[in-house]
C-alpha cells in the first residue's frame, strides 16, 4: 500500500492536470476507505508556497502541496505563485476535497520611487521590495487593463531570464541552454523563474560532462568553490542550485543585472492590478535589518496608504539563526512588526522559507506571539464554499480597497474558504478573514 500511495503522489506532480486530479480522486478513496489516515488539524499554516508554476523545490504542484499540507495536519494552505494565477482553480478543488480551507494569490516584485535610495527586502536593491497579492479567487483575469499588466509581468519576466541565459551562458561555455529546449519545458505554462534556470544549468551540465570527477572540476573552477564543497554539492541538487544562483546572478556574479526604476512594476500599479482582480494589495517585511525596514513606520504608512491591507512575514527568519546576537535582534524585530500589525489592524500571512510545507508556533522565541499569529479560522458561513460572512468590509482608502473592521455584510469579494492567519487585540478581531 505505501508503494502506491508514492506512486500516486508522484503522479500529483504530473504536468498534465487531468493526471493530477485522478491522481488525487484516487488518493481521497484511499483515505475515505480507512486505508489512509488524514490527521486532524493542528495550529499550524503555510500561506505561503510556491508550487512548480513558479518554482517549488521539490517539484510540487498546487494539488500537491494541498495534498501534503492536509497529510502533516495544517490548519491551512496558501498559494503565491511568482507573478502567475495559473494554479489557483487547481488549487482550491484540492482543498474543497480535503477539507483544508485555502487561500491564494500572486508574488512579484515592485518598486518604490519614495524609497528609492534605501534597501528595504530585495538584498542589495534600493528602492525594490517583495510584494503580494492575496485573495484572488480564480486564475482567469476579465479586466482588460488587468489582462494587459499579467501579461506584462510574463514578457518582462521572459526577458529578464533570457538576458540572464545570455551572460551566464557565455561564462559557463560549453555548458550553454537553449532558452526554448532546455528553459521553458520545465515550467508547465512556460513561465520559468531565476531557479529554473539554475535546475537548467545543473542538467545541461551533467549532459556536457557525464563524468563525476569532470563535473566537479568544472563547477569548482566556474563557482570558485573548492572540489571538496562541490563535490558534496552533486548530491543535494537545492544546494547546488543555489550555488549556482549565488555566484552567477545574484549581486557580483556575471548574469546579474542592476535593477532599474523602469526593471519592475511600482507599488501602486501592482496595487491597482491586485484590486482589478479582487485581490488584497499585501506588504511584505524579511526581517527588520536593512534601512528601508529600519524606518518601518513610514514604510507601512506608505504601504497602506497606497491600499495595503495585510503584512507578509516570515518568523523562521528572525529566531532559527545560529549567532545569539543576530537571533536577539531579529526576534526583536519580529515582535515589534507583529506588534506594529497589530496596532494597524493589519492581518498578518506567514510563511515558512524554504520546501517545508507547514509552521509552527512551538518555538520558544515564537510562542509568545502564538496567540496573534495564527489566528485564522472558519467564518460563520458554510465552512468551504458558498458565501461566507463575518467582520470586515471592502472600503476605498485612497482610491484603493482595503479591509476595515465593520459590521456584518456581504462581502465584494467571493470568500468560499474566509481564512487567514491573523493578528487580533479584541476578541472580536480574533479572525480576520482574508477572502480567497
């Protein structure tokens, strides 16, 4: 039995979904017949994945990670693509069979012309922030200007991966991608990211020199990275991607392209996209260090100012850190920007970094903000679908919507699963929903 249930999670992961959903019907027998245990919800969530439209390290796809999630009991699942809706409808009929309510949305990156001099979460890029889109409700975009900017974001996108194949490509020689043979199969919409690049270039490199020991005298010497370190690297295929990532297109290496006010979308225009496709405009914050993140206040003034509504943070960032005195500061940091949300009314969306689905709140240094962190929960609705309602309303805050506590009404936004990890002061506030 444990070798077809591997089987069909294998087959959850196909790039064909119709696959991927019989993959899944078979798994829900399973599971109904009492020959596979579902584990009951416990308070832990990831709103934050990444699923192979954009890149997942582990080749997951949306059911996939909807499936795992609801196999390691998370309370809840979110999705946030780079730059793509395309796994959202996928999405949500997984978590309508399992159960699991689900929340999803879009990542990108925008610029901020205020902050133009002063790095705030985009290392070493002044000016750039991380930015999201939460509760979209479908993957099919109707606004027209909606349907011009995503296709945008694809084109700017394609572009900025194919100038990066150009100079790394030169550099690495022989070893060199055909950017239609060797990039865009291993997206399934075509919609490879930086990472996938790297996937690529592992590959290629494998192809160009079969032999082991050649491998590694070739990465070692393009890399400058002892043999010994690569060595160990062809055996963990994340750590050498991220290698590769590293010395050839992060800041330094021969691939990387200094960002420009005109590289990326401004905050505002991502804003206004997110609105058109009933999405909720969402900050993101890393970790408090740099001096974009320094000057917190004024930065989430500006962000809700331009129609900001919930704050993305990551707590395995701020205390799973090695120095005693980094980890202080950054613990530090976490509770004042949880404290910071809560003074704002600002629900937060967690996230855990890398292929890890689910987190947790047991951690020493996150428990005593456990109470406000994952907070979400089921509205008084149906519990997975219909039209929910509960606090909260969709109001105009500078010719952008943003959730205000309210009374109880309909909501302009389709919510058959209302969750979100929240932060709360008042008991009334205890669940923020976050329409999806």
């Amino acid at each position: 039995m444990d070798e077809r249930i591997a089987e069909l999670e294998t087959r959850l992961d196909h790039f064909d979904r119709a696959e991927r959903d019989q993959a899944l019907d078979e798994l829900l027998r399973l599971a109904r017949g009492g020959r596979l245990r579902l584990p009951e919800p416990e308070p832990k969530v990831n709103l934050h994945a990444h699923s192979f439209y954009s890149y997942n390290a582990m080749g997951y796809s949306p059911t996939h990670i909807v499936w795992r999630a609801r196999r390691e009991g998370l309370r809840a699942v979110g999705l946030v693509d780079f730059d793509v809706f395309d796994g959202i409808d996928e999405f949500f009929r997984a978590g309508e069979l399992l159960g699991i309510p689900t929340v999803a949305g879009m990542e990108t990156r925008a610029f901020i012309p205020e902050f133009s001099t002063r790095e705030i979460n985009s290392p070493g890029e002044p000016g750039i922030t991380y930015h999201m889109v939460t509760g979209v409700t479908r993957s099919a975009i109707d606004d027209p200007q909606a349907v011009e900017f995503a296709t945008m974001l694809r084109a700017s996108a394609r572009h900025r991966n194919e100038s990066v194949v150009e100079r790394v490509n030169a550099y690495l020689a022989p070893v060199a991608l055909d950017y239609e043979a060797d990039v865009l199969p291993l997206s399934p919409s075509a919609t490879p990211t930086e990472r996938h690049l790297c996937l690529a270039y592992e590959t290629k490199a494998a192809t160009v020199y079969p032999d082991r020991d050649a491998r590694v005298r070739f990465w070692a010497q393009r890399l400058g990275t002892p043999q010994g370190e690569v060595s160990d690297l062809l055996d963990d295929s994340r750590r050498l991607q991220a290698l590769i990532r590293s010395k050839t297109m992060k800041r330094g290496g021969v691939g990387y392209q200094e960002p420009t006010p005109e590289s990326f979308p401004r905050m505002t225009d991502v804003n206004r996209f997110a609105l058109a496709v009933g999405g909720i405009p969402t900050a993101t914050w890393l970790d408090g260090t740099s001096p974009g993140e320094n000057d917190i206040d004024e930065l989430l003034d500006l962000h809700m100012q331009a129609g900001a509504a919930a704050l993305n943070i990551i707590p395995d960032r701020n205390w799973n850190i090695r120095d005693p005195a980094v980890k202080d500061l950054k613990v530090r940091n976490l509770y004042r920007i949880v404290a910071l949300a809560a003074a704002r009314d600002l629900p937060l969306v967690i996230e855990r970094p890398g292929p890890q689905v689910r987190g947790r709140f047991r951690r020493p240094r996150t428990r005593p903000r456990r109470r406000r962190l994952p907070a979400g929960g089921r509205g008084p609705g149906r519990p997975h679908g219909g039209r929910a309602r509960g606090r909260g309303r969709v109001s105009q805050r500078l010719g952008a919507r943003s959730l205000q506590d309210g009374g109880r009404e309909e909501r302009l936004f389709r919510p058959p699963r209302p969750v979100v990890a929240a932060i709360a002061r008042k008991p009334r506030r205890a669940a923020a929903y976050c329409p999806v």
